[in-house]
C-alpha cells in the first residue's frame, strides 16, 4: 500500500510537470509570449533599421565636417583676397590721384605754353607786317613812331615768356631762348653720371680692401 502511494505521488509530479511545460514554453517563446513584436525577424530589421541610422547620421556628420572645412577654407580665402584687394587698392588709388595731379599740371602748362604761342604768333604777324624796307624818307618818322611800341611790346613779351621758364616741369622749350648764344655752364647731369661710373669701377676694389684690414685686425688681435 505504501508502495502504491509513491507511485501515485509520482504519476501525479509527471503529470503536474506535463500540464506546466506548455505555460513554460509559452513564456520562452517570443511568438506565443509577445506576438510578432519580438519575432527574430523583428529583431534584425530593428537593427538593419538602427545600422542604417547610424550611418546616415555618420555620412551627414561627415558631411558637415566637409562643409566647415569648406568654410574655413573660404573665409580664408577671402581674407587674403580682401588683404590683397585693399593692399592693390591703395596702390592704385595713390597712383590715379598723382597721375590726376600731373594731368592737371600738364593741362595748365599746356594752356600756358598755348598762350605763349599765340601771344608770338600775333606779334610776328604784326612784325612781319611793318615791312620797313618799303618806307620812304616821306613819313618815316611817323612809322617808326608806330613801329617801335610794337618792337617793344613783342619784346617785352619775349623775354617775360622765357624769363619764367623755369618753373616749368614738363618742358623746356622756355628754358633757352631762340636766336640767343648759350652760355656755357656745368652739365650736373654729366658730371653726376661721371660719379657714378666712378663709384661704381672703385667700390669692389675698396670693399676688397676693406676686408682684408678687417680679416688683419682679426689675426693681429688672435
């Protein structure tokens, strides 16, 4: 009888272990357990989906990455670029106000120097008008009384062009006048030239020397 209820006891275990297995197996399996939320297959595409995230957020990093260095770059760029305008600006703009000046200088020299024409070319038109070699004794008092204020004013007029020639830069039509011997003077422009000709055959050979004391004072002090 005792025998009988071990095995009794036994068969019930079994059978209590086979009515659980089910509900265990229940539980361990993601399809009977949760659905198809936890399915392997879920599973993979979630992370094939978080992969991809993943490198898409890697390829937009890189991305930016490349558009700061781009930048960067740029701006850089345009710095030294702006540098250089601003630099080349200056320069220019030095440049056109001097050649605007000397422009300007040239424009009141040429209306001076235009003036000074026409005042000759009146004056020999009224010279070359007298004609005395036409006069006769009869009159000639009267000619010359007309005739000499006009000598005179061409002359006078003569030498005040040609006495301010100096002031003149960007000529020298006015710097000797016509029909009137030079005087001989010191050519500066020669004699500067010379000097340097000079300068330029005597300075190897002082610098030669001057090494050579310096290499003895060195020796002498050794």
């Amino acid at each position: 009888m005792r025998l009988t209820f071990v095995k009794q006891v036994l068969n019930f275990s079994r059978a209590s272990m086979r009515q659980d297995t089910p509900y265990r197996q229940m539980e361990l399996n993601p399809r009977t357990a949760d659905g198809a939320m936890h399915s392997p297959e879920q599973v993979l595409a979630e992370m094939e989906k978080a992969r991809q995230q993943v490198e898409l957020l890697e390829s937009q990093k890189a991305q930016w990455e490349q558009q700061r260095r781009l930048l960067m770059r740029n701006n850089e760029q345009k710095a030294l670029f702006t540098e250089g305008l601003n630099e080349i600006g200056r320069k220019v703009h030095n440049a056109v106000r001097r050649l605007e000046r000397e422009l300007e200088s040239m424009e009141h020299e040429q209306k001076e120097v235009y003036q000074a024409c026409e005042c000759m070319q009146k004056h020999l038109q009224i010279l070359s008008a007298l004609q005395p070699s036409n006069w006769s004794n009869e009159g000639l008092q009267e000619r010359l009384k007309e005739a000499l204020p006009k000598l005179e004013n061409a002359e006078n007029d003569f030498n005040e062009i040609y006495a301010v020639g100096h002031k003149y830069l960007h000529t020298d039509i006015f710097r000797y006048k016509p029909g009137v011997e030079e005087k001989p003077g010191i050519n500066w422009r020669g004699l500067r030239d010379e000097l340097l000709r000079g300068l330029a055959f005597h300075l190897p050979l002082f610098l030669l020397l001057l090494a050579t004391w310096i290499v003895y004072l060195i020796v002498k002090a050794s």
